[in-house]
C-alpha cells in the first residue's frame, strides 16, 4: 500500500516539482528506501508508455509522405508564392498608378519613386506572410513559399552584381 501511496504522490505532484524533490519528501516523510524506488521505477515506467501512446497517436494520425507528395507540395507552395507575389505586385502598382494623380496632389513628394518602393515592400512581404500562414497547415507547403522568398531576393541581387560588373568592364558597352 505505500508503493501505491507513493506512487499516487508522484503523479500528483511530478509537473510541480522533480523528482529528487519528491523522493526527500517520501523519505523525509518515513517512506522505505525500497518502496521509494520501485514506486519512482513505476512512475517513470507509466510516463514513458503514455508518451509512447501519444507518438503512436500521432503517427497515427499523421500522414506520411512519399517523397514525391512531399515535392509535389514543395513545388505547389513555391509555384503558390510566385502567383500571389507577382499578383500582389502588379495589383499594388496598377492602384497606385491609377490613384497616382490623386497621390501627387495630396503629398508633395510623392512619384514613382514611391510607387517603386512600395511595390518593392509588398514584393518581399508576400511570401514572408504566406509562409507564416501555411506553417502550421502544410509544412511543405509553406517551405515551398519560403524558398520563393529567398530567390526572390537573391535574383536580383545576382543581377544587379551581374550589371554592375558589366558596366565597370565596358562602361560604353563596347570591348
């Protein structure tokens, strides 16, 4: 009875406190060494079947992929962001250039440059906010979408290097 008694004790009061914590207060209590340590013994034993159970619940539950799936996911999450990015782009540019006039008579500076910027914000947002929204529902997915950020900035930079390399080279375009 005081096994079960000190294994009751253990589950009562394992989230609050460790177990060494525990194991004093059995012995200072007048719990036998022996007792103390087969109750300790069942305690972890229970512990690690109901994790057990749990990552056969999941394993259960979740689905596994061939690697094809998990490409097939990947490619549809990348191809996912290139839509939205470029749509968002070219939505955000044609309002701001249609309400353009209106633009310029309300703020002093406003000009393309603006426009350019903004588009420039909404082109490296897009796929930051589609990855954060898809992590939880399609890891693969929203992984897709991340690479299509980090190549959405990486391309240009390349081009830019490519440019600037060109036109250090041959300034007038000739050899």
């Amino acid at each position: 009875m005081a096994i079960q008694d000190a294994l009751e004790y253990l589950e009562k009061n394992s989230r609050a406190f460790s177990v060494e914590d525990l194991t004093g207060q059995l012995k200072a209590h007048g719990y036998p060494d022996e007792e103390i340590r087969v109750a300790v013994g069942e305690w972890q034993k229970s512990r690690l079947d109901r994790i057990a159970k749990a990552a056969d619940a999941y394993r259960a539950y979740a689905p596994q992929l061939s690697f094809w799936q998990k490409a097939a996911r990947y490619g549809a999450g990348f191809l996912l962001s290139g839509f939205v990015q470029g749509g968002s782009v070219f939505i955000t540019h044609s309002l701001l250039g249609f309400f353009r006039p209106t633009l310029r008579r309300s703020f002093i500076f406003w000009d393309l440059d603006y426009i350019l910027i903004i588009d420039g914000i909404v082109y490296i947002a897009t796929p930051l906010i589609l990855y954060f929204l898809l992590r939880r529902r399609s890891v693969y997915v929203a992984r897709g979408t991340f690479m299509s950020w980090i190549i959405s900035l990486v391309i240009p930079i390349l081009m830019a290097l490519f440019l600037i390399t060109m036109l250090r080279c041959c300034p007038d375009g000739v050899n």
